[in-house]
C-alpha cells in the first residue's frame, strides 16, 4: 500500500467513525443503589445484688469477647451506675448477644440482665 492509498483509508475509516459516533446514543447508565447502613443497638447491662461480679466479668469475655480489664469496667461501671452500655450491633446479633448472655445467668439461677435498644 502507497502513502497515497493509506491516507485514502485513513480518511475513509476516521469519517466512518465520525458518522457512527453521531448516530451513537450515550450508554445507558445504571441507577447506583443506596443501600444503608444497618440501625445499631445497644446491649445494655444491668446491676443486681445478686450475680457474682466473677461471674459477670467471665459472661462478658466469653459472650461479648472482651478483654479481663474491658470487662471489669464494664463490670463496674454497671455496678456503680445501675447499667452501663457493653457494645453496639446490628439489632439481630445484639438481640442475639443479650438473650445468650442473660441465658447463661438464668442457667445458674442468677437474676443477670442484659437488654436492647436503638442507638440514637
């Protein structure tokens, strides 16, 4: 091919593509899906004169998977305050965490409470 005949192709090929990309519609876009994030709930402990503060502290690293020291404060700070806030979930794994926890009391004959509500 001569230099004549490729500048003839190339002229050729690059109206092509001008008569296409006029004829051309934009691709259509997809809606982008807003998927929120789920409502988080508190697992809320609360005080009694009763449970073994062993036992307590025992029930929050096994359940909730906190540290010996998280889970004297914790402890404590329930013990001082009446109830104290022990972690923040989605509402179907607190209500999990909370029936479980409060079920390992019950099983021993300990009045240990745990309970769910919405975070604001």
């Amino acid at each position: 091919m001569d230099a004549a005949a490729a500048d003839d192709y190339i002229k050729a090929r690059n109206s092509k593509a001008l008569d296409m990309s006029e004829t051309q519609s934009p691709p259509a876009l997809k809606p982008k899906l807003k998927v929120e994030r789920p409502k988080l709930y508190k697992v809320i402990l609360f005080n009694d004169d009763f449970t073994p503060r062993e036992f307590v502290v025992k029930v929050l690293q096994g359940e909730f998977r906190l540290s010996e020291d998280q889970a004297l404060r914790v402890m404590t700070t329930a013990h001082r305050k009446g109830v104290c806030v022990v972690s923040v979930y989605p509402r179907d794994i607190a209500e999990t965490k909370a029936t479980r926890a409060t079920d390992a009391g019950r099983a021993l004959g300990f009045p240990l409470r745990f309970d769910v509500e919405p975070e604001e």
